[in-house]
C-alpha cells in the first residue's frame, strides 16, 4: 500500500517536473497518438518520454527483482482484441490513465473526471463478466 | 526550450515515470484486475497510486502560478470543453479492453522494457489500434471535436 502510494507520487512528480519545465502533459496514450503521425519530431519531449519508460522497464528488470504476474495465460486473440480496443479507445476518448486520470484531473477538468469514470465503470463491469459471469480464466 | 533540452526532460520524465508504474504495481495486470475487481476479493492498492499521483500533482499545479507566474496559471486548469460523444465511446472501448486484459499504454510500453511478451503483444496491437484511430479519423475528422489531446 506504501509502494503503490510512493509508485503514485513519482508519477506525479514526473507530470509536475513536465508541466514545470516544457508545460508538457504526460498523456502517454497522446504521446504516443503524436509519435504515430509523422513527422515526428526526432528530438521532442514525447519520442524521449516514450524511450525513457521503454529504459525505465529495462533497468528495473535488469537491477531489480523480475515483476511477476499470477495470471493464467490468456489466448492470443483476447489479447490482441483488447490491446485493439485500449489504442482505438484512448485515440477516440482523447486520453487514458495517465492523461485523463492524472494530468486531466488534477487540472480539475470535467471530461478527464468523465472519462476516468466511464473508463473505469466498463472495466469493472468487463472483469465482472469475464470472471463472475463466465468465469473464463478461473478465479485470476 | 532548445531540443536537446526537451529530449532530456523527455527522458527523466519517462524514466521517473516508468519506476511509478512498476513500484506502484500497474505494470502488473493481475494488480490492475485484482483492483477492478469490485464484486470478487477487491484489491483497492492501485487507488493509492491515483491518490499520491493527483495528490501531487493537483498541489504542484496550484502552487505553479505562485513560483512561475501567472502565465503558469493557463496550464493549471483545464479549459471549459464539452463532454462529447467521442470522448465517452473512446473511454467505455479503452476501459473494455482494461478490465479484458489488465493494461493500460504507459504500464504496455513499460512492460517492452521489462521483457515481459504478453505485455509487449499488447502494445503491438495497441499501436494498431491507434493507427486505426487514424484511418477512422481522417474519413470523420469534420464529425469529431478538434478538442486537443489530454
């Protein structure tokens, strides 16, 4: 609970440090909206910011203990299906986790505080389903 | 702001970013599930990281006109837009594809660096869902908001 708390707070300042410095919004589902119509800038905030979580995630795996999951495998289709969902979703909601649920918020707006609701209500109802309803992947 | 300056703001950014994700459990999809998981056995630690991310967050952004200036003050709060239509279809489809498989796009591009396949699967068909997002945008564009992206 402590380290989810800290976890959070890095994850604040990196928005504050962005917004301080560049009044840049760390969005990583627009970051990535932005990198994917050309042209990209080669030295902008968001190909680094983009590189700078890829390295994080290989240091971390490199000097600290593996992140393990407890999860059944789920097929290759599911997968696919909800990584289609999540890119076409966040493009067309404008946002996701970080740029609605933190940056978005925390300046107060009301369609972050919307989305964030939304998007959170169908992902408890799709977990609902998959594991109460149709008890697809066991008990997770 | 020169570029090499922003490209290494980009990189701090990213790198404090990515150790939040993976300290606070996100990078994780069984964590992620565990706490959308209201009806089974709810696992509320992921509401402290929106607690700590907003909390701080949220007070820098108040404090900002006081140390900046009050050209600060425009990137503090969010502009009075309207709630559309995209903006609610996109979240309910991201959230549907959340809860099917536990990640979100930072925690996906994390779990590249972290080696970890199903995540980086997830993240190849993402990408393709935003570059679907384009197709789909650019035959609609004049039906959609021109709000920026969050």
């Amino acid at each position: 609970m402590l380290l989810a708390l800290f976890g959070g707070v890095l994850i604040g300042l990196s928005a504050s440090l962005a917004h301080a410095v560049a009044r840049q919004v760390v969005g990583v589902s627009g970051i990535l909206g932005g990198l994917l119509r050309p042209p990209a800038r080669p030295l902008g905030f968001g190909l680094w910011f983009i590189a700078g979580l890829v390295l994080g995630g290989l240091l971390i795996a490199r000097f600290a203990a593996p992140v393990a999951t407890t999860l059944a495998p789920r097929s290759l289709a599911w997968l696919l299906l909800s990584g289609l969902l999540v890119g076409f979703g966040t493009r067309l909601g404008s946002g996701c986790t970080s740029g609605h649920g933190v940056c978005g918020i925390s300046r107060l707006s009301v369609r972050s505080l919307v989305a964030t609701g939304v998007f959170m209500a169908t992902g408890a109802a799709v977990v609902f389903l998959t594991r109460h309803v149709f008890n697809l992947w066991g008990a997770g | 702001m020169s570029t090499w300056r922003s490209a290494g703001l980009g990189l701090v950014c990213g790198l404090v970013f990515a150790a939040g994700l993976v300290l606070s459990g996100m990078t994780d999809p069984a964590r992620v599930l565990g706490f959308l998981d209201f009806a089974g056995d709810w696992d509320p630690r992921l509401a402290f990281v929106m607690v700590g991310a907003i909390g701080v967050h949220f007070t820098w952004l108040r404090l900002a006109p006081r140390f900046q200036g009050p050209e600060a003050r425009a990137f503090s709060l969010a502009p009075h837009a309207p709630v559309t239509r995209p903006l609610i279809l996109g979240a309910a489809l991201f959230g549907v594809g959340w809860g099917m498989a536990g990640y979100c796009p930072g925690p996906a591009v994390v779990n590249l660096g972290l080696g970890l396949r199903e995540g980086s699967v997830f993240l190849a068909a993402m990408l393709g869902g935003m570059g679907l997002y384009r197709l789909f945008a650019s035959r609609t564009a004049e039906r959609l908001d021109g709000v920026a992206q969050e």
